[in-house]
C-alpha cells in the first residue's frame, strides 16, 4: 500500500507537531516531515488517539510553517541497517553518517527499540573483567554482562576514566579484544574529538562504532541515540558473538531531553519536572545490557551519569542507582587534591563483586583484603575528622597509623595515574603492602592463613 502524506498539523510546541484526523497510525511509526522548501526531518509517533496523533520531530520545528508542513507515515519504526561494516564508521543519532562516508547498506534491519528477552534465558555475569584501575579491579569489581554506571559531576574527569576503561580493559587469560559502542549525546567537539583520538592512540578505533549528538545538534536526537546504539551492540554480541563495551554519555542529557518532550507534551510532571515514567524509559535502556545463554557475546555498560551540583539523590542518578549493579562515584576533594582516577572509595560499589572474584576468578584473598581495605579506610577517615578537630598529635597511636594508611592509600592505590594499567595480581600486592602500615591485629577481615601467606612479604617489600 502506498504511503500517505497529509497536510493536516493543527499546532506545533517545541519540537513536536499536532495531527487531527490522521487515521490508522501506530505507536512508534517512523516519520517524514516534508516543509514549503522541500526539506526533509525525521520523526516518530510517541502519542496516538482518535483525535490527535503526536509527532516528535528530531530536527527540531524551527522554520516549519503549520499551513505548508507535510507529514508521511512509513508505518515502520526506525530500524538500523546491520553488518560488520558498522565497526570503524561515525553515525548521528538516528543512525545516518557523520564521518563523510557512504550510509551502510545492508539487507539486515533491525528495530531499535529492541526486542524483548525472555528473563530465563538471560546468562547470570560473573566473569571478571580487568580494567587495570585498581580501585575499581580491587574494590569494585566489573563482570561480564554488568551494567556500572560512572557518578560524576561537572568539570570532573569521567570522559578520561571511561576513555581509560576502554583503553584497558580485557579478560583476564583471554586475547580476545572488547568491540566498542560508543554513545554521547550533548557533547562538546572537543570531548568527542578527545574520544576518537584515545581509540586511535590505542589501536582500537577500527574495533569501534561511534554514535554522537553534539551539544549544538537538536535535543530530541538524544532520545532515541542510545536506543541505536544498543541495537548495533546486541547486533555485534549475539549475532557476531563478540563481547561489547558500551560506553554512553551523558545519560544527563538524555533525561532532560525526556523532561523536554514530556513537558511539552502535558505529562504529569514528578520530582524536579522530569516524567513519572523516568525510571521505566531508563530501565528500557540499562536492562539491554546482559548476557544471553548459549551466546559467546556479552554487553557490558558503562554510563556516565553528571550529577547536577553533585547531588547524588538527584532523580538521574538515584533511579539509575535502583536499575543498575553499583555505582563508582568521582569525589571533588580528591580531584582538587591532584588525585587521578578521583574515585570516591565509601559510596562506590559493584553488587556482582562477589560473583566474578575469588580463587576461581581472580585471587583466594580477594573478597576479605577487599573488606579490609573498606573498613581500614572508614576507619582512617574517622580518624582524620578527629585530626581536624583535636589536632593528630592527640590522636593514639593506632589512629596515627590510620592517618598514615589513608595517605598513601590515597596517593598510591586511588591516584595511580591515567597511563597505569595494573594487573588484578598488582593491585592486590599493593592492598597488602599499603595495609603492612598498619598493626597485624587491626586487620580483622582477613583470615590467619592470608596473613602469614601475604602480610609479611607485604611488610618487607615495603621497607625496602
């Protein structure tokens, strides 16, 4: 059948166009708006009733005119073209090409929205995967599979971490490289240029598909990049059997392109403006990661989340936290103290830790030198707060012990540098040399059997 335009927009807001009259259109059809000029933009159904159909138009409205606007619905959603050429190649939101090559053809399309996994046929992760960050390898370890977010706030370096994390990370024992998916949204040209440029210094770049909506490009592009995006990466592991590091930024952006859309169209707005349905539009897009039994290929997903003046019950943040499996979260006073990576060791952690570490994974003393350095370093940080108010040299002993833990522990295991790639062997010898500061009887998490394998040497390495 062939497909209607109609000339029936009765009022535009914001980025949005309001049908009367237009029968027969689904949910999530893909879009053409044609203006008086000829000039073609995409959009997307995302209301219909028997009176109004809503259009959310990604280029934007601007210039549009209500009396010469023409709207065709191609009664199919958007849907990407697949193939392995999509590896090397830059894409705009909605998948077309921003690297001044050829769009990619291909006899396989696919719906970005998804499709749905049965929950039993999901793999649980519990492979571990070696980023070369200590506080992260040590202390909040990633899976296979897992989906660990990245907290941070303005003027912060997450774009350094994630861009290190994709430098670094491998499979312990395993050759096989990461393929990459990247996906920003309201970056900078600088930030993504800094992107390009680490994959390539790395040798990684024709392992990687980019997808890039700029800060000055329209905002509603924001809302269906990461939906694209997933689809080349559910392509890539499970129709190519490849394991997939999906990095997104800002996932901040992406939610107040939401708020925009949903204000405009009438939604009941929640807490701080944006949709009730914040948490579920999320989800939509965090529970894509995974793995999928009797597949070799695996997502595995880091956003990056920028906390509006560094409030970490901000609705962003705080819905993804319930979504996701942990959390690493960028501390302000260390990266103003010079410390790089600035992780902020308390309030970060990875919930499948426990699952991917251990004799079996990465080391038999893992999980309790882990428990150790958490609980030395909440207890050094107490310490320190007594410091500030009674002064160190009334502190005991012990405490002064601390105080001296948390320092090196700062300088040497948080700030190892943004070339530093340490082995899990390597950041764990370090955890025990860092602890040999302390007194044998103050390491309570760990076993008598750890102590006497691991203490001593740690000890005498330290002297020397």
């Amino acid at each position: 059948m062939k497909e209607k335009e109609y000339r029936m927009v009765s009022a535009m807001r914001d980025a949005l166009l309001f049908l009367r009259g237009v029968p027969n259109v689904a949910l999530g059809d893909r879009v053409l708006v044609r203006d008086y000029s000829g000039r073609k933009r995409n959009g997307q159904v995302i209301q219909t009733t028997q009176e109004v159909v809503l259009v959310q138009v990604f280029e934007g409205t601007s210039d549009l005119d209500i009396e010469n606007t023409w709207v065709r619905f191609l009664e199919k959603p958007f849907e990407l073209p697949l193939s392995p050429d999509l590896l090397g190649r830059v894409f705009n939101g909605i998948g077309q090409p921003r690297d001044d090559r050829p769009p990619l053809i291909s006899g396989l399309k696919r719906n970005v929205n998804g499709s749905s996994v049965n929950p039993v046929a999901r793999a649980y992760p519990s492979e571990f995967i070696q980023t070369g960050i200590s506080t992260i390898d040590g202390l909040n370890s990633l899976v296979r599979g897992q989906k660990l977010p990245i907290f941070s706030g303005s003027g912060l370096p997450h774009n350094r971490l994630a861009a290190q994390i994709v430098r670094q990370a491998k499979l312990p024992g395993q050759e096989s490289q990461f393929a990459v998916v990247f996906a920003a949204m309201g970056v900078s040209y600088a930030d993504a240029r800094f992107f390009e440029e680490q994959f390539e210094s790395s040798g990684v770049l024709n392992n990687v598909v980019m997808f890039i909506n700029h800060a000055d490009d329209p905002p509603m592009e924001r809302l269906i990049l990461p939906r694209t995006a997933l689809t080349a990466a559910e392509y890539l592991a499970y129709d190519r059997d490849l394991h997939v590091l999906v990095v997104i930024t800002d996932m901040t952006h992406y939610a107040e392109a939401l708020r925009e859309i949903a204000t405009a169209k009438g939604d009941v707005p929640a807490r701080k403006g944006y949709p009730g349905y914040l948490y579920s539009d999320l989800a939509e897009i965090y529970e894509r990661a995974g793995r999928i039994k009797n597949r070799h290929g695996s997502i595995t997903m880091i956003p990056v989340v920028s906390m509006p003046s560094d409030d970490i019950t901000h609705p962003i943040p705080d819905l993804t936290g319930y979504i996701t499996e942990g959390q690493i979260v960028l501390s302000r006073e260390l990266h103003n103290q010079g410390i790089y990576p600035p992780v902020n060791v308390p309030p970060s952690l990875s919930r499948l830790m426990k699952d991917g570490i251990g004799k079996d994974h990465t080391r038999e003393d893992h999980g309790r030198i882990a428990n150790q350095i958490y609980a030395a370093y909440t207890r050094a940080l107490d310490a320190r707060n007594l410091a500030s108010i009674i002064g160190a040299e009334e502190l005991s002993e012990r405490d002064r012990s601390y105080l001296a833990f948390a320092e090196e522990f700062e300088k040497r295991f948080v700030g190892q540098g943004e070339t530093t790639d340490h082995s899990i062997t390597d950041t764990l010898n370090l955890s025990w040399e860092l602890l040999s500061i302390l007194p044998k009887e103050a390491l309570t998490r760990v076993s008598e059997a750890d102590i006497a394998k691991y203490y001593s040497r740690a000890e005498e390495t330290a002297n020397n």
